[in-house]
C-alpha cells in the first residue's frame, strides 16, 4: 500500500508481470515529463548541447563530458550537518509537483533526472527514507538490470563515494554502453580471473588505471553472493564497520549478468579541493570512474590532460598495496567463500 503523496505522483506501474516492458514505460514516463515538466524539459535542451572529447591514457581512454548543469550535483554537500538541513529532494512529499514516476516492484519510484548526464537518465528511489547501503539491495541491482532488458546499466554510489543523496537509497539507471568501461571490459587481455564458483566468476581489470572487480554469472543468486564475499573482504583489509567506499555497475545480457566494482579510498580528489586556477571540479561517482568523466566548467573540460585523469583516478582510488591484499584476501578466501555460498557449492577454482 502507498500513502496518497506517492500515489499522486505515480505514472505507471511495473511488477514484472505480463505488459509493457520496463524500458517502455520508462520511455513513455520521459516523453510524458518533457511535456508537463519544464525544468525536466529544459535540463533535456540543455543536455543537447554538451560536449564531450575523448583523453588517451596509458592503456586505457576516457571520455570526458561537459555538462554545465552538473555542478550542483558535483558540488553538493554531503556532510551530516548539510544533509540534516536540507529537505531530501528524493522523498516523495518533497518532489515537484510536476515530477511523476514509475512504481517499481511496489519499493522503488523511477524518476526522471533533471539533470541528465545521458538521454534517458533515471534515478530509482526507494520509497522509504533510508540511507545509501549496498547490502541488502544487491538482488535488487540485479532485477532492475534484468528487467531493463539489456537496454539500461543500473549504477550504485556508495554513500562516501559520490552520492549526492546519502540518506536515501536510490540506484540511477544509464543507456547501455553509454559508460565507456562497459566495451573496455569485453576487449581480449583486460580481466584476470581471481575465483570461480559453480559458473560464477571473479576477474580484476587490467591496465584500467584503477582498480575494478568484475563479477559474472548467469546465476543472480551466485552473483549476488560472490559480490557480498567482495564487499565482505575489502571490510577486513581496509578495517571498515560500515560500507566501503564503492561505486558499482550492473549490467544483464542474455548471458547473464556483469557487476563491475570500483574500490574507492577517497571521495573526491587533490584537484577538488584546490583554489584559483589549481582547482579542478572533479567529483567522481559511477559514471566518472566508468570512464566517462564530468566537467561542469568550460575552463576544467578545456585543460584535462591524460595526466589529471590519472591523477583524478588515483586520488579517488583503493591504493595499489590495499588493492593487491584485497585480491590476495580473496584468492586465499576459499572456505569462507564455500561457506558464504552454502551447500549449492562444489569446488572453488582460484587461479594467481
């Protein structure tokens, strides 16, 4: 049951029963706002004129967008403090009344974001007012890319990690291979298995720039799993009670399902914090360390370079020596990751 403020401002609804596929609707929900919501409208005319050129680096490229109407995403506060005095824009009494979305699954409102880094742009909002917390939503990371159909990338931002609304879970959702590191991962050479259980793999990417961890399996449960033994050892090696610092992609084809994991040490970079012209407005969250990074100032699109990006990379990043603890934790974490996964588990292959 709803309460009448998220009834008000429901579009449709999907339960993953027979009807319109999930990509649909979300197609008619963005067509419908662009004609009933101005600031929606607007945020879309806007997105038609950003720019974007791609940056060599060594073993790997990014792209690198130019998107005016980003910067208060970039540059919002996310301390306690801030966040305590500011209404949560993703709670449903709070939203505009223009503002509709999709109920999903009876938990989640899909939103149309008005500040799109992408042309269909969504952010998925849990009803409740709940903080950022990747754990017990990771089946619902998975559903939502299955019943995307291959047409979306689901993304998660840690709360430490580029969320600019920590105190409420949401997931936003991107056109498939719009981030870059979604085609870079299927290139010959760039992942290295670290474990194997029953059909579900886990890899390290290679020659990235930063660290990732790619979990894939045409199993959800065994995804899912494998991905919380992840979580659960970058816990241990980096001493953390709470969630580690992350940002998350999860994509469903036919095949399965890929869930690629950024280990992060640090929400935003040395450049950020700079002034005058040694500043560099550089936030990172799922979509940057994908690949596709977002400048919201002509001057700071016009300068990267390869090495700002990597500097902006290993700011941000899980350093080389806690990185290599964590996949040597995860190579030797064979009883543990035996036990996480139950007695639907045979042999565990783990490869250096």
């Amino acid at each position: 049951m709803t309460d009448t403020k998220v009834e008000d401002g429901i579009f449709a609804r999907f339960d993953g029963r027979a009807g319109p596929s999930l990509a649909g609707l979300c197609g008619d929900l963005l067509a419908d706002q662009k004609r009933t919501w101005p600031s929606l409208a607007a945020g879309h005319e806007a997105l038609a004129a950003v720019r974007l050129r791609d940056i060599p680096c060594p073993g790997f490229s990014v792209r690198v967008q130019f998107n005016p109407q980003r910067i208060v995403s970039s540059t919002a506060r996310v301390d306690p403090e801030s966040i305590r005095k500011r209404k949560c824009f993703l709670c449903s009494g709070n939203l505009p009344l223009p503002q509709k979305g999709i109920l999903y699954r009876r938990e989640y409102l899909i939103l149309c974001n008005p500040a799109p880094i992408f042309p269909r742009h969504y952010t998925i909002a849990s009803l409740n007012h709940v903080p950022q917390s990747i754990d017990d939503h990771l089946d619902v990371l998975l559903l939502l890319a299955e019943d995307f159909s291959g047409d979306a990338t689901v993304l998660y931002n840690g709360p430490r990690s580029g969320a600019s609304a920590p105190d409420h879970f949401h997931f936003q959702a991107a056109p498939s291979g719009a981030i870059p590191i979604e085609g870079i991962l299927d290139e010959k050479g760039r992942k290295k298995r670290i474990l194997r259980v029953d059909g579900t793999s886990l890899s390290r990417g290679m020659n990235l720039g930063r660290p990732a961890l790619i979990v894939e399996g045409s199993d959800a449960r065994g995804v899912v799993d494998l991905t919380l033994v992840v979580i659960d050892e970058m816990r241990k090696v980096l001493q953390e009670p709470g969630e580690p610092m992350m940002n998350i992609l999860c994509s469903h084809w036919e095949s399965g399902w890929r869930v690629t994991l950024f280990p992060r040490g640090r929400h935003r970079p040395d450049m950020f914090d700079r002034s005058g012209d040694e500043q560099v407005l550089i936030s990172p969250g799922a979509v940057d360390m994908g690949g596709l990074i977002i400048t919201s100032r002509e001057r700071d699109f016009r300068i990267l370079d390869s090495k700002m990006v990597q500097a902006v990379f290993r700011d941000v990043s899980l350093d080389e020596a806690k990185t290599t603890a964590l996949v040597r934790a995860l190579q030797g974490k064979k009883s543990r990751t035996l036990e996480r996964f139950g007695n639907r588990v045979g042999k565990v292959e783990a490869r250096p």
